[in-house]
C-alpha cells in the first residue's frame, strides 16, 4: 500500500461522490437519520465542485492504485470580529473509506490540509466532530484539543 497525497481537481468531482455520499450517510446514521435529505446529492455536488474552484479552498484525495480512499475538504475562515482576528484552515469533511481506515490516512489528509493552510498565512487548524468520533482521537493526535462542547437533541 503506498497511498499518494494530492489536492482534487474538477475531474476527480464524479470519484468523489461515493465518498461524500458515504460520509454524509454516517454522519446521518449518528443522529438517527437514515435517509439522506432530497436533493442531498445533488446540492453536494455543487458544494464540492465550488470548492475544487476556490482559491480559500482545498480537496485533498488520497489515493492507492488511482483510487480515491478518503478525501477532506479545507477551508481558510476568519473568526468572527469579536476575536482575535486569525485566519486558521477549517476541515469540515474528513472521510476514509471504511476497510482503509486505521491506516494513517486520515492523519495524513490533515496533516496535508493544514500544510496547504500553512502556505496561506493560515497557522491555526479547526474541526468540528462527535464528541466520541475516530475524528476526535485523530485531531488530538496531530496535536489539537477540544475547545468546545455543542449538543444535540434530534427532533421528532
């Protein structure tokens, strides 16, 4: 297995989908939700295919034999005025297919996202998860810690 590291381009938009659907699909499943929204693809696909264009904006893939194995969206946000006004790389997905998980994967799609964050003037790194999610223990190992709790209480 020697995965390979790169960020996404539009032609990789279509290879992505099963990954995003996947992701989108557990994160669901966590809040008791089995069917994704109507019209759920399609809207991600326009968020995706917005991303792989913008220039505040990454998809990283990683890849073994030319197939996608997980990917992460990463993206440059200010805080909002009230703070210190430092721009940091906010991952909002993180996706490993499920038989390549436990690998190295995920840590190395972070630590490549926040590299890019890096070469924009970007030295703070976010993630929001599940409290008791893989991506919590992931975040902690590549030296982030929590800083707040958010709760949930799914409706009816």
């Amino acid at each position: 297995m020697t995965i390979q590291y790169r960020a996404a381009n539009r032609s990789d938009l279509n290879a992505l989908l099963p990954l995003v659907e996947g992701f989108a699909r557990e994160q669901q499943a966590q809040l008791g939700i089995h069917e994704l929204a109507e019209g759920f693809m399609q809207f991600a696909k326009t968020s995706l295919a917005q991303c792989l264009e913008h220039p505040a904006a990454v998809v990283m893939v990683a890849e073994d034999e030319g197939a996608i194995v997980g990917y992460a969206v990463g993206m440059l946000q200010e805080p909002p005025s009230i703070f210190r006004p430092e721009l940091y790389t906010y991952i909002s997905d993180l996706y490993v297919v499920p038989d390549r998980r436990r690998q190295g994967i995920g840590t190395g799609l972070v630590e490549r996202v926040r590299g890019w964050g890096y070469l924009k003037g970007a030295f703070a790194l976010s993630l929001i998860a599940p409290y008791d999610s893989p991506a919590v223990r992931l975040g902690q190992r590549v030296g982030m810690r929590p800083i707040q709790t958010m709760l949930y209480a799914p409706g009816r």
